[in-house]
C-alpha cells in the first residue's frame, strides 16, 4: 500500500497512553497502544486519539501519529478535531430534551412547525427527520451541483417544493442532511434562540465541555489538527466544506475524545435527559415493510455482540459509539475514536472494533472475528482464514447466509481502508467459500472491474449471470464491458 510520502517518513511517531482505573491490565493497555500503530500503519490514519470508558469510567486513552503530517507535530492531548456530522447527536439531545419538557412532538408534521414548508411534506414528522426516513430532497447534492448554498435555511427549503422526492417516506433509511437542517429551523422557531446558543446553554455549558463548539472550516482554532483525506493510498491534505452556520445542526462541529465521552456518558447517566425519555427513544424507528431501521432518535443504531449500540459517525473520521445491555447490571462500554484523516477510506467501524476486541474479545466475538479476519486476508494467510470459518459457524450456528454476508461484509470493509488490491483475494475466498452465491461472483466481478482486468470481470460476472439469469447489474456490467 502506497503513503503519502510524509506519512512514510514520520510514521515512526510513538503512541503513548494512560490509565485512569485499573479495570484493564497493561497487557492490555500496551496491546491497545500497539493496534492504534497497527491502524496507522496499515490504513495510513495521519493522526488519532481514544478514549474508552467502563461503566463511565476512563480505562484507556491512547493516541498516535500527527496533528500536522507535513511539519511532523505529534497528535497530543490539547489538539482538537473536526467532528462533522457527530454534531447530530446534540441536535438530537436538543430534541429529546424539548420533547421530554412538553415543547415538541414527535409524532406532529414538520409542517405544524412550519407552516410554509411545501403542502406535500405535511404526513412527514420530527421522527422522520431524526431517523432519516423522511425521503425529502437532499439540499446538499443541489447546492454541490450548483456551487453555492443558499443564503437562509428557509430558501433551501423553499428551493426543494418541486425537487422529486427521495424516496417513499418510511419505506427505507437513506441519509439526509436536509433531515436535521428543518430540525435546527424548529428548534429556533419554538426557542426564538440560534442552534449554537442553544448547544451553549443545554449541553456544553451544562457538561463543562471546553473544547467543543462550531466553526466555519477558514477559521483558526487554537490546538486544531490538519485535515487530510486519501486518494488511492495516497495521504493528501483535505479542504474541508466550509459549511455556512444555518448547517451547524449536521456540520461544523469540533471537539476532542474527553468531551466526547463525557458528552455521551453524561447522556446514558441522566444529567442532559431523564433516563426514562432515554430508554423510550432510544429504540431503532421501525420501516414500513417492519424490518428495524438503522437509527434511533437520531443515534445509529445496531444490535450485535449483545450490545445494543447507539452513536454516530463524523466524515468517516471520527466516531463516537456507547455498548449497553438491556440488563442494567451488566458492563457498558463508551469509545470515542477521533482520527484527521487516513490514506484510504477506512471504515470507522473497523477502527472501534479493532480496539474494542481487544478490550474484551470475549464479549466483542464478532469485533473480534471481523479483526481476525482483516489480519488474515493482509497476511495473505490461509490457515488463519479457516480459523476465521470455523469461528464464524460456531458463531452462526453454521448458518450459511449470516456467514456469508460476514465475509461480504469485510472484504468490503477491507477494500475500502485498505485499498483495492488488498481486498481481492478476500472476494476470491468469499466465492471459494459460496461458489453457488450470484452476490459473491458479481462482486468479485466488480473487484476485477475496478482493477481494470476486463476479461477476468467478465468470466466472473458470467458466473454470476448463469447462477441468477435475472440479475439486472449483472447483466446490465456484462453489455458495459462488452462494447
């Protein structure tokens, strides 16, 4: 995998971490340390810090790497990120709070808040918009193809009446800044205060959180970190949107790992909401054909490991995530995970799974199945990838669906942290394993596409078109390739 030719020569930086309770030996300390180099070497993250809490309370932080790859300053802990879309989790707070006080109704229209919203939004609730199943139009996309924002919130608005919607409303998640843009406007409306002054008075003031707030991308932070994005493995400087502050309910937030977990632990112990409004919202927003939708009031929301997990990802640098239980006596783990920036697109799934595995591999099997399986397919390690199998089917009950899309799953994840190359001979195992899945070849097919091997996508796809006559993409690749 290619670096940033910066990143190669600074990548030697040590990591360094402390312990606040003694819940985690320094076996395991020193094991996390050692994965937070092991990230940066194998996904060319710039700089990271973490924080891990056990039942609110800190039992690692660590960081690694550079705050400024190109003047070699190392990542410490007065240096503050960009959060991005984190900043939805307090527009979320700020809602629950209103409901839990009487103020806002869920179940309402947005447009019983704002009346001028178009006539054919009206069935469209604040629920809607918190999980993402409104289908509204998405402002975001007009405004990149134009090349400016508008200059009110409620000219975006305005400018979306004859916009086609999304999507059926309900029928699916698909996420949608526009969601929290009406959210913030009704926030203002019924508060006749701006988003910003409220996120002061509710939260960060409340909680004592010193290095949070919002900022427009030009402006001079102080201990702000350099922002860089990858390109085909390669490390590069990133400019950042510089979001106007009418978006400041989905962008434009900056913070640091201790703010961020004093944020959520403050949260889940009742000090922003009462705990019973936290367990009443804190259920995922079911779809209309009944399947569990993705997002909880707002929260990403899934149900693995026996965690229910709730949190959200911030430009896919930054991710902030809480593990409980249903049962109060069981251990609860909060993680935040803040990175400036990698040479590919890793997933920050991974990178929270790759610590919490080794936090408790035990609790975490699939965090650490997914681990084990990333290691083996970069080490180009056989007997390590049937280990992986046997684990996976004593996990699933040998249920070959559940194990397949697991392996689906990662190789994906792979190819996009680790680089295309990386991933393929995961997508050769995924049809060695499922010679019979139409999924498998077609995306093996696609590998090869992207790779630029014409004639070994075609023999895939091929396979695949015989295994299922009807699929669409497969034919539809096939004509692409062939003309």
């Amino acid at each position: 995998m290619k670096f940033h030719i910066f990143f190669i020569a600074y990548l030697l930086v040590i990591s360094s971490s402390s312990k606040a309770d003694e819940q985690i030996s320094d076996l395991i300390s020193t094991q996390l340390d050692q994965q937070l180099k092991l990230n940066s070497e194998r996904y060319g993250i710039a700089g990271q810090s973490v924080r891990i809490l056990k039942n609110n309370k800190l039992i690692y932080q660590g960081k690694h790497g550079f705050a400024n790859v190109e003047l070699a300053v190392p990542i410490a802990d007065k240096h503050i990120y960009p959060g991005y879309s984190v900043t939805k989790l307090f527009t979320s707070v700020l809602v629950m709070y209103f409901v839990e006080n009487g103020i806002l109704d869920v179940k309402k229209s947005i447009r019983y808040y704002l009346p001028y919203l178009p006539k054919h939004w009206q069935k469209i609730t604040l629920e809607h918009t918190l999980n993402h199943t409104s289908g509204i139009p998405r402002y975001f996309d007009i405004a990149m193809k134009k090349g400016r924002f508008l200059p009110t919130k409620k000219a975006v608005f305005l400018s979306l009446a004859e916009e086609p919607e999304h999507f059926v409303m309900g029928s699916e998640n698909r996420y949608n800044n526009t969601n929290f843009l009406i959210l913030s406007e009704i926030l203002e409306t019924k508060t006749a205060k701006s988003y910003q002054t409220l996120v002061q008075e509710f939260i960060i003031k409340r909680l004592g959180l010193t290095n949070t707030g919002h900022a427009s991308a030009k402006a001079i932070i102080t201990n702000m970190v350099s922002s860089y994005q990858g390109k085909d493995g390669i490390l590069l400087k990133n400019n950042d949107i510089d979001w106007p502050e009418y978006t400041y309910a989905h962008s434009g937030l900056y913070s640091t790992a201790e703010d961020l977990t004093t944020f959520m632990s403050a949260l889940v112990t009742g000090k922003l909401v009462n705990r019973d409004t936290l367990t009443k919202v804190q259920q995922p927003m079911a779809l209309l054909n009944g399947q569990q939708g993705d997002y909880a009031f707002g929260f990403e929301y899934e149900k693995r490991d026996g965690y229910q997990q709730i949190g959200h990802d911030g430009g896919n640098r930054v991710k902030i995530r809480h593990y409980f239980k249903d049962d109060a006596n069981e251990d609860s783990y909060t993680i935040a995970y803040l990175t400036n920036g990698n040479a590919n697109s890793v997933w920050t799934d991974i990178l929270a799974d790759s610590l919490m595995a080794i936090v408790d591999a035990e609790q975490f099997n699939m965090a650490h199945l997914s681990q084990q399986f990333i290691s083996a397919v970069l080490a180009q390690d056989s007997k390590n990838l049937q280990l992986v199998y046997a684990g996976l089917s004593k996990a699933f009950d040998s249920e070959q669906s559940a194990i397949e899309y697991f392996i689906w799953y990662n190789a994906y994840g792979i190819r996009y942290s680790a680089g295309l190359n990386a991933s393929l001979s995961a997508f050769v195992w995924l049809t060695s394993k499922f010679p019979n899945s139409e999924k498998a070849w077609s995306s093996l097919a696609g590998i090869w596409q992207e790779i630029g091997n014409k004639e070994k996508a075609i023999k895939s796809y091929q396979i695949a078109l015989k295994l299922n006559p009807n699929a669409n993409n497969v034919i539809e690749q096939l004509k692409l390739l062939k003309k």
